[in-house]
C-alpha cells in the first residue's frame, strides 16, 4: 500500500512541476498581442452572468425541451383523469404553449423560451420525431388483418374518405376568397381542405379503444381495420396532392407522381421481400441487436430522404418504410418499443408545441371568423359520421355500431396536425386557415369519448325501458 501511494505522489509530482515549467517557458518566449476581454464589474449580478448564458442556443433549447415535455405529460395526464386519451392532452398543450395563451398571458415569457430564431431548430427536432412516429405507424399496420375484413374495411373507410372530401372541397369555394393565401391556387387549396375534412387518426383511435375495452370486440376490430385502411389511403392521396401543389407545371407533376409510383413499388417488390429474410428475431439477439436497430433506423432515414427528394415530404418515405418492415410479432415487439416510447415521450412533444406556435386563435377576432370555424368543425363531423355510419349498416351492422364506427372514424388527432403543418409549409394553407383547422382537429378527436359513452348510455336506457314494458 506504502508502496502504491509513493508511486502515485511521485508521478502526480512530476505531472504539476512539468505543467508549471511548461507554462513558465511558454509564458516567456510568446507574447501575445492584448486581446479586449468583457470582465464583469464588480457590481455585476452573478444572476445577470447566469441570465446571459440562458440566452445561448443550446441552453434556449434545453429550455424548450424541458418546458414543452413537462407542459404535455401534465395536459396528458390531466386529459387522462377526465377519460380522455392523453395525446388530445398533448396536443392541446402545444396549442396553450403558443401565442394562443402564453404569448397572451405572459408575452415577455412566451419571448423568452420561444424565441422567432429558435424555431428552426425546434422544427427540425419535431420533424424527426414524426418521422419516426410514422415509422411505428407503418409498423403497426397488420396487412393480413385487412384481407380478413376487406369487404366492410373498404368500403366503410374509401366512403369515409370521399364524403368528407367531396364536402371539403366545396366548403374551399366558400373560404378560399376570404382565408387563402393570396396567390395559392385554388386547385391546392381545395384539394388540402378536401384531405383536412377525410383524415382519420389511426393511432389515437387504437389508444381510445384499448382505454374503453373495446380493442378485441368486432367493432373494435373493424374501427381499427378501416382506421387503418383509411390512413393508408389517406396517405396516398396526401402524396400524390402535395406532388401536384409542388409542381410548377404538368411535366414536373406527371415526373414527381411516376417518381413516386416507382418507389413504392422498389419498397413493395423488392425492399419488403429483402428485409423479411434478413431482419429476423434471430439476428436481433446479444451484439447483433444493436447494429440490427441501426440498419432499420438507417433504411427509414433513407427511405424518407427518397421521398423529400422526389419532392413529395420525408414522413411518407418513413411511413412507407414502417409498411415493408417484416409482420413478425416478436420482430415488432422488440422494434416498437423502443423506438415508439422515445418518441412519443421525448420528440412528438415537441411537434406538438411547433404546430402550437402556429396557432394563432387571437387571429380570429371576427364573427366571420368564427362562423367559418364552426362551419368547418360541422362539415368535418358531418362528412366523416355520415360517410362512415351509412354505408357500415348497409354492409350489415347495426345501427348502434354503425354510429358508434362513425364517431370512432370521426377521430383526427396527431395525423390531422402532421397534414396540416405539410399545408402550412408549402404556403397553401395561410395561418388563419390553419388555426381554423387545428380547432377543427381538438374538437372532432374530444368528442369521440362523449359521443361512445352517449350511444352506450342510450343502449342501455332502451334495453333498460324494453325489459320494464315487456
């Protein structure tokens, strides 16, 4: 032991009497030139020191990060109590971190954490984590448990897509001279408005039935197929309307949709058969695991880059990605876990406050305002229970499910906000317009709970006065 420490007071030793003759000599053979260094006075607040570091990028950041996470799991969790699925909490958050609330209630606050020159990197940021949500999302999308409902998925979902959508484009004649950009096309303009009115939220509307125990029941079962049949579709369509809202004429618009086209069939016929043989459960034990992980986040990164490439957005090449990944239970199990926590909890958050900075409520300060809010919110609801309800009795149903399929169906959420912020930056849809929509959003995926309690509250009040007469 004596021994142990005399070697380590010998080499400590010669370590500082080394760098204090270094420093010595270094000190005398160069002179640097002055250099003006700001020294705080000696009246100078430490705080104020510690209030200029804040002002540094990555602190203004950290900030963010901490503000945006802690705001949306509280809303969440409060949403949660009252029976409501946690991300209408998130979203709703994001809405109350922008100009809507904190820039109102405390402007010199709101200035602070959400400065104009941040917003880029916040952006980027939330970017990446809808990309990878919607790489979960493909993930999710059981291909053998929409041949088993075919029939009902798709019929109910394609009529639950081009009802609303018709009345979308309609309801674009009436608001297109009033809130449009001034200079967007008609043409863009409306197809938006039409794929604002059809979109349904595949992943909120999973959340809603697991949380009311309806997830394995035959209506459960069939929301989810045609939810998840919907979104496909309402994907494509997407795909092929900002295709056409990014071209500059009918050459670049037929170039970017055959670009399209032959991507997705490389990554149905020729990527999915691929990564069905390598991307096994096997691989992705001990070592292997991780630079199995790496490759898939590798091939969704690529995947999205392809698509903003062709100009259509990334989150379709990520999306795209998630559909042609192997359906194997444990492969999935062991991908979307770790993937799908990370970024729900610590990415999506941030989109959320993003697409809230956008929002701007107090920009509808007019009865004309308001009045076209309200139209939207009743083509929206009008569109989707109506496109979805009918057409679900006549294939067999009930009326009972029926409706309950079509407030089920009526549920926007998180895939709302992701279409609508695309709008938003390709310039067709104007900042009114958008705070319009994100309304419309909050308010259709907030009612799915109350409208299913109501029909099952009446259910049993007329099961409940037939057992009384009879």
């Amino acid at each position: 032991m004596k021994r142990v420490l005399a070697i380590y007071f010998v080499v400590t030793s010669v370590f500082v009497v080394g760098i204090c003759i270094t420093l010595y000599l270094g000190r005398g053979m160069f002179v640097a030139a002055p250099v003006a260094v700001h020294i705080p006075s000696a009246g100078a607040s430490v705080w104020s020191v510690l209030w200029q570091n804040f002002h540094d990028p990555l602190a203004r950041l950290l900030v963010q990060f901490i503000v945006i996470i802690v705001a949306t799991r509280a809303v969440g969790a409060a949403f949660s109590h009252f029976g409501q699925p946690a991300v209408i909490g998130e979203m709703t958050a994001g809405v109350l971190l922008g100009p809507s609330l904190l820039g109102w209630l405390s402007p010199g606050s709101f200035t602070f954490i959400f400065p104009k020159e941040s917003l880029g990197i916040l952006q980027l940021f939330s970017q990446i984590g809808v990309c990878l949500f919607m790489f979960v999302v493909g993930l999710e999308l059981d291909v053998s448990n929409l041949r088993r409902r075919a029939r009902t998925a798709i019929v109910v979902s394609h009529s639950s897509i081009m009802v609303p959508y018709l009345l979308g484009v309609i309801l674009a004649l009436v608001l297109y001279r009033s809130f449009a950009i001034p200079g967007t096309p008609f043409v863009s303009f409306a197809l938006f408005m039409g794929i604002a009115m059809s979109i349904t939220a595949f992943p909120v509307l999973v959340r809603i039935l697991a949380d009311r125990g309806l997830a394995r029941t035959p209506l459960g079962a069939t929301a989810t197929t045609c939810a998840a049949v919907g979104d496909a579709t309402a994907w494509v369509i997407l795909a092929f309307v900002v295709a056409i809202a990014r071209a500059t004429g009918l050459i670049s618009t037929l170039l970017n949709l055959g670009l399209l086209v032959a991507f997705v069939a490389v990554m149905l016929f020729v990527a999915r058969p691929v990564l069905s043989r390598f991307l096994t459960v096997e691989r992705m034990q001990g070592h292997r695991a991780l630079g199995l992980i790496a490759g898939v986040l590798v091939f969704m990164t690529a995947s999205a880059l392809v698509t903003q490439a062709i100009g259509i957005h990334a989150l379709f090449g990520a999306f795209l990605a998630g559909v042609v990944m192997p359906r194997d239970k444990d492969f999935y199990n062991y991908l979307a876990v770790r993937l799908e926590n990370f970024s729900t909890v610590f990415l999506l958050p941030l989109f959320f406050a993003f697409s809230g900075l956008r929002t701007q409520v107090n920009m509808l300060n007019d009865s004309a305002s308001w009045l076209a809010v309200a139209g939207i919110v009743a083509v929206a609801i009008t569109g989707k229970v109506l496109g979805s309800t009918v057409p679900a009795r006549l294939t067999g149903m009930s009326w009972h499910e029926s409706f309950q399929l079509g407030a089920l169906m009526n549920t926007r959420g998180l895939v709302e906000l992701i279409a609508l912020n695309i709008g938003y930056d390709l310039g067709i849809l104007s900042p009114r317009i958008f705070s319009m929509l994100v309304l419309m959003a909050l308010v259709t995926t907030f009612m799915t709970g109350p409208l299913l309690g109501l029909m099952n509250w009446t259910q049993r009040r007329g099961a409940g006065l037939a057992a009384a007469a009879s």
